[in-house]
C-alpha cells in the first residue's frame, strides 16, 4: 500500500480509532520508502506515518472530538502569497471523484502533482490572484482558506508560555521508562541518558523524555514546576531561556534552514509547509543533520521567529 492508497483509505472511512489506524498502518503493509532523518528515523512506522500525515494537514489525531483517535481533514486548498503568484496547496480527504471535479474547474490553469517518497503527492495548483483560486475551490465544491500560513501562526501560543501546558510528576517507578535530558552543548545538542532517580532529583531542571513502549512523554522542570508539554516546545522554550538562536533565513533564496534536532512544534511546522506544500528537505551541512524550508515569505518567517522566540542568526 503506498501513502497515497492509505490517505483514499482514510477518506473512505472519515474518522476512526487509534488501534484501528495503527492495524491499518501495520495490517495493510504500508510501504515505508522514505529514507528516515535523524529527527524521527527511531520512531516506530505507525507514528512515522501519522507524524507525516498531521504535518502535511490531511488528517488530525487526538484532537477536540476525536480524542485517542483519528479524523481526516475536509479538503481544503489552502493559500499563500507570494511575489507574483498565489499557491493554492490541496490538504485533507482525497478521492478520484474531487480530484476529477478539481481538473473540470481548472480553466486553463495548471495542476501541479509531485510523488513524495514518504507521504501522498503534493497537489497544487498556482495563479496571478486568490480570487481565481477562491473560484476553483467553489467550482470543485471544496473549502478555500487565504492567508493559510500565518492565518495559523497569529493564533500560536508563544513558546515562553507555559499557562496552557498540564502540570504532572515526573514518573518516579518503573523498570521499563528509558530517560534521556535535553542537554544543549557549545554547538551540539543532544539527549543525556539518564536514571529515573537522577530525573526526579530537587535539582533536577530542564526537559525530559521519559520513553515506555516507544512512545516518548515530554515533562519540563523549572523551579518547582514539573509541566507535560511537547518536546519540540520544550526545546524552543530552553532555547528562549538560554537566548540561543538556531534559525536561518535567506531572503534572496526565500528558505528557512534549522538544525533538525530543533524540527519546529506541530502548527509552526504546518504553517511553514503550507507555504508550498512540500515536507522539509533533510541534509548534512558540517555534519550536522539540517531542515530547510522552501518558498517561505519573508512575512511567514518573521512570525514564526516571533512565535518560537527566535531571531535569525
């Protein structure tokens, strides 16, 4: 079964469990034909492929109505603006019949479609204006979001905010929990193994993953606090503390470059990918495993440095 089969799958049946998304994934033999990054190559293929498919917004997990389960997105063609042009990028439910009712509305436009190694091809379809993709979407009998990109990152939380996030313990029993803290070195930042004890200890501060099952659980220490919040977050908020800066933006090549062990939360990344509709590009520059972003306004970049707290190196 290949990404694009499965996301017909999940169109087909709209909304479900997460066992049975995870027996579709394993029972179904899903092709696993990307080569894996660094960032997420340890996870097992069930949360790999549901990682892909959230990211790429066809499909929301866990979410308000469908806690501990899956639903999949209405399609959307969502905008973004850039110098000479408006993108118009298809997330969400994908079937033969609205992709043959998407090519009747196209009017002499072009549709764009590129195979993707590990996720279902990237459909897009670009024009001079928003006015005449806002026309397709309704001719195609699909929503149309403008603005998509920072539509989504003015409603982010700012990653020095913590007021949203649960307070819970730290577990403190348990054979089977492997823990790891978030140590950011002179150039380097990686996860120092670590003893339960030693995470539950009164000095103990900074992000832990606690991991059982291969499922990892994120939990930042400060001062008193112990809050269960998203790893990602919990690495931008360290970052904020420490006042290290790890984003780049080229301006001339409209591209956003980071070290991928700093792959951006959930949303910001949505927002980031919708600018083209393309995952990020996983490289080695000096030996560091490294994401960039494509076709990324200067607008977009500015709001997602404001929203992770960040300035450009």
């Amino acid at each position: 079964m290949t990404p694009n089969e499965l996301l017909l799958w999940l169109s087909a049946r709209k909304e479900g469990s997460w066992p049975q998304f995870r027996g579709a994934v394993e029972t179904l033999e899903l092709a696993n034909q990307g080569e894996e990054s660094e960032s997420d190559g340890s996870l097992p293929l069930h949360l790999r492929v549901c990682f892909n498919l959230e990211r790429l917004s066809h499909v929301e997990f866990d979410a308000n109505g469908c806690e501990d389960g899956w639903r999949i997105v209405p399609p959307t063609l969502a905008l973004s603006h850039h110098h000479d042009k408006v993108t118009g990028v298809l997330c969400g439910a994908r079937t033969p019949k609205l992709l043959s009712r998407i090519v009747q509305a196209l009017n002499g436009l072009s549709l764009e479609r590129t195979a993707q190694k590990d996720s279902p091809d990237v459909i897009r379809v670009s024009a001079p204006d928003a006015g005449v993709l806002m026309q397709l979407a309704r001719q195609a009998g699909i929503s149309c979001q403008t603005d998509a990109p920072t539509a989504l990152l003015s409603h982010l939380p700012l990653v020095n905010s913590l007021t949203g996030w649960h307070r819970d313990p730290l577990p403190n029993a348990g054979k089977d929990w492997d823990v790891k803290q978030f140590v950011i070195e002179k150039k380097v930042a990686r996860w120092r193994p670590l003893t339960i004890q030693e995470a539950n200890a009164p000095c103990a501060q900074g992000l832990f993953r606690f991991t059982r099952y291969q499922i990892p659980h994120y939990f930042l220490r400060e001062g008193n606090e112990t809050i269960r919040i998203p790893g990602a977050i919990g690495k931008y908020h360290v970052l904020c503390r420490r006042q290290r800066r790890v984003l780049k933006y080229n301006r001339k090549e409209c591209s956003l470059t980071l070290p991928a062990v700093y792959r951006p939360p959930l949303l910001t990344e949505r927002a980031l990918i919708l600018c083209s509709g393309f995952p990020p590009a996983f490289s080695v520059v000096r030996e560091r495993p490294t994401l960039e972003y494509r076709d990324i306004p200067e607008e977009v970049a500015g709001m997602t440095a404001e929203a992770l707290k960040q300035d450009f190196v």
